[in-house]
C-alpha cells in the first residue's frame, strides 16, 4: 500500500484482520510521537491539510467500533471526544431523544491526536508492516492481460527496490501520482475528472480552561450569506472554527488577519462563542486551491491496469468543508475489504471489475452529491454578491436546502438531514421518502419567510476592510 495516512491505516488493518500481508509505504519519514506530543510536535508536510480542523462523522464512528474495536478504545484513551449533538439538544426541540438517536454520536479530534493513535494501532498489528521514509516511484508489472492490459506485479522505490505484491493500494491522497505511475507501465489513461472547488479556508483552533468544548447553538456548518462557518469539537477539550468563502470573493482577502477573522466569527451570534477560549495557533491557518478529483481505473468497461487500486482521496477527493473526506475514505477501505471477500486478486481482471462496480454503487454517490453541493453553494455565493437571488431551477437542490430549513422545526427532518451530515444515508436516499421530500418541499416554499441571523453582505464587507 502507497500512503500512510487514516485511510490507509484503518484500511491495513482491516486487511490484515482478514488473513491479508500488507505492508504500508509512506514517504514522510517522520516517525509519529505519542498522542499526547502528536500536536506541537509531528508535521506532515506532504498532507496539506494536516494541521486543518477536522470533524470524524459518524460514519467514522461506525465502522470503527463494528470493524475495529480496539482501535476506538485506544482513541477514547488519548481523548477524543464522543459527541451526539442531539443528546445535548432540548428533548422539546428534537422531539425527545430515540434509541436510534445514538447512530448520530461522533468519535472525534484534531487529526494529529487521532492520526498519531491510528498509526500506533497499525504498527501493531499483526500482518501490518509500516516502512516510513519509503516513497513510490513507479509500478513493477510481469505479464500482460489478453488485450494488453498491463498487470501490476508490484512497486519500485525511489531507491530503486522492486517489493513484489499481489495487489498495490494507491492511498496516496489528493495529490497521488497515480497517473504519472501508469502511464510509466504502459497503461491506457484512466478516466480523470478534476477542479479547482472554488473555496477558501480561515481556521484556528482553541483550548478551554476546564476540558469543555462551546455549546453548539445550531449545526456545525451554518451559512450566513457569503461566509459559512464551522464549529468543530475535538480532543482534550479542543475544538476549531472555520470560515469558509468563495475564492473569487476577494471583498472577504482580510480573513486571514486575525483580527479580522475575529470580528466576522463574533458577529455570528450562534458561533461568537466558539473563540472566547486559549488559540493554539499564533496565526490564522489558510488553504486554497483545493480540487475536486475524481479517477477511475475501469474505462468502458475494461480495467486500464489491473493488480491495482485507488483508494480513498487518491480515488476521489471533495471539498473539506462538509467533513466528509475521512469518512469517506475508511468507508472505502471497508468496501475493498469486502470486495476482497468476495474476489480473488488473483482473478485480477474480475477483482478490477467488482471493485470499481462497488465503489461506484457505494462511495461515488457521496463524492457526486458533494461536488453538486458544492456548486450550487459557489453559485448562491456568487448571486448574492452580485445581489440577485440564486434560481438553479434544480428540485434537487431546492428539496436539499427545504430538508435544512425544515429541521429547525420538525425533529423527523432534523434526523434525516443529520443522517445526510454524518454520511449514514445519501440525499437522494433520504429525499425517497415521500413524507421527508413534502415536508422539505414545504419548507423551501417559505423559505422568505426563514429568520435571518448575523450580519448582511455589506456588514460582513465593512468588517473585512477594518
């Protein structure tokens, strides 16, 4: 396996739990200190994203305590946080808490803190070896296919050592050579799409006084116009908050001054809470130019290689600001596990068809809903800043953006928006239902009549040019 991120991580052991040998390669060389010094001392600086606030889902959750037991107690131990926001909500205002209800608790943390404990897991595991300072070159591959497919046979190093493997995990991330590697073996290109997703990150991360994290006064993702935040809990009483903007919104460019950056977040009142606490960083942390990415290895039905798959952000890659990426990737991992159950990589031909088939059916669906969320949030951004009002003429968003206004008020489409935000169930899974979909239709109908909380365009322009 290329990568030695949570994808990867989580993923190796689930394999190995199954009988598979995996050894994992990651080029970073830095070994991983213990939990405890795993934020003031490791930097990943081949994952940009590293030192950005993170949310782990639900989804997360889930398929750690089924898959990986021992992986979730050992996360609980270095502190992370199990965090349902409807067992802290008003029984009145959710209609009572359900046993269902715990579906929606959180296992959570800063990535260094959680990356730090899953890496410890891994290097522990039986079947599971970890060589760090290791970087993929390129491909090994032994005879073609029928067709002249080529068959991957294993890796070369940077060093020039050939380790032989009956399949190679490309968990490389969003920045994966994937392509590059291909292309070197003689393989025909495989179906890439990709773009830039058009948003700007401002974040910073806090630590409370006495272990607590702020009360959440509504979601964690809140859009106020032109600017979104997001409020995220984490481990050992530490959480982040992030604004989100266009990055054609250059009106928003002084975000990054804390100061600045400060004023827009005290001027939401449901999240000005969320910065009364120790900042851990001297600065605001910024990122830009993230891509939307996806790649497939099966091009018209005919695999480009075989022996080898994507996984995770080297298969497809979103958008962070809806915290799904992690989510996504480990439940990834336990579709390749699964389609491993089922295929022999052996039959590496069959192996290449199953696995593409059930990634299609099970992960691409929450890779395109984000991208099409996405767009359309750009696309509201932008109508607001040109002062018109956004008009897609797409049910599909519409009955999204009804789904969110009716939870404010109705606890069965709270549930079923939250289902949405913790990557339990698709929008389109959730919008079958006929009483769901009429009651978010309803919503959207009055939608000018929805309450407006913080501060207008003009205001939020003021601020950034203080």
């Amino acid at each position: 396996m290329a990568g030695g991120g949570i994808a990867a991580l989580t993923t190796a052991m689930l394999l190995a739990r199954d009988g598979h040998e995996v050894t994992v390669l990651e080029r970073d060389p830095a070994v991983p200190p213990s939990p405890e010094a795993a934020w003031d001392e490791w930097r990943r600086r081949f994952v940009a994203q590293f030192r950005l606030p993170h949310l782990f889902l639900s989804r997360f959750r889930t398929e750690v305590e089924r898959e990986l037991p021992g992986l979730a107690e050992a996360l609980g131990r270095a502190g992370a946080l199990r965090f349902n926001p409807l067992a802290l909500a008003p029984p009145a205002a959710i209609g009572g808490f359900r046993e269902s209800d715990r579906a929606y608790e959180m296992l959570t943390g800063r990535r260094a803190v959680m990356e730090a404990v899953i890496a410890g897991e891994a290097q522990a595991a039986p079947c599971v070896g970890v060589r760090r300072g290791v970087e993929v070159a390129g491909l090994v591959t032994g005879d073609a296919a029928p067709g002249g497919v080529p068959r991957v046979t294993g890796v070369r190093t940077a060093d020039g050592e050939q380790i032989a493997a009956d399949l190679v995990i490309d968990a490389t991330g969003r920045r994966s050579p994937l392509g590059r590697w291909l292309a070197g073996c003689g393989a025909a290109p495989a179906h890439e799409e990709a773009e830039d997703s058009g948003f700007l990150y401002y974040g910073r991360h806090f630590r409370s006084a006495d272990g607590s994290v702020p009360p959440m006064l509504g979601p964690a993702l809140q859009e106020y116009g032109t600017v979104s935040s997001l409020t995220l809990p984490a481990d050992n009483g530490t959480w982040s908050v992030v604004l989100v903007i266009s990055a054609r919104d250059s009106a928003l460019g002084g975000l990054h001054q804390a100061g600045t950056w400060t004023a827009v977040v005290k001027a939401l009142p449901l999240v000005a809470h969320w910065v009364d606490g120790e900042p851990l960083e001297d600065h605001i942390v910024t990122i830009a130019k993230i891509e939307d990415r996806h790649r497939s290895l099966v091009v018209g039905g005919q695999p480009v290689a075989t022996g080898v798959a994507g996984l995770a952000d080297a298969w497809g890659c979103t958008n962070p600001s809806l915290g799904r990426g992690i989510s996504i990737g480990v439940l990834h991992g336990r579709v390749l596990r699964d389609t491993l159950r089922r295929s022999d990589p052996g039959d590496a031909g069959r192996f290449a068809a199953d696995f593409h088939e059930a990634t299609a059916s099970t992960v691409e669906p929450w890779y395109r809903s984000t991208v099409r969320f996405d767009r359309h949030r750009l696309g509201e951004i932008d109508a607001e800043i040109r002062g018109e009002a956004y008009e897609p003429r797409d049910p599909w968003w519409d009955d999204l953006r009804g789904l969110q206004l009716a939870s404010g008020g109705d606890p069965d489409c709270l549930r079923a928006n939250l289902d949405v935000i913790n990557v339990l169930r698709t929008p389109d899974e959730v919008l079958a239902d006929p009483v769901i979909a009429a009651r978010a239709r309803a919503a959207f109908a009055c939608r000018a009549d929805a309450p407006s909380f913080g501060p207008g365009r003009a205001e939020l322009v003021a601020m950034a040019h203080s």
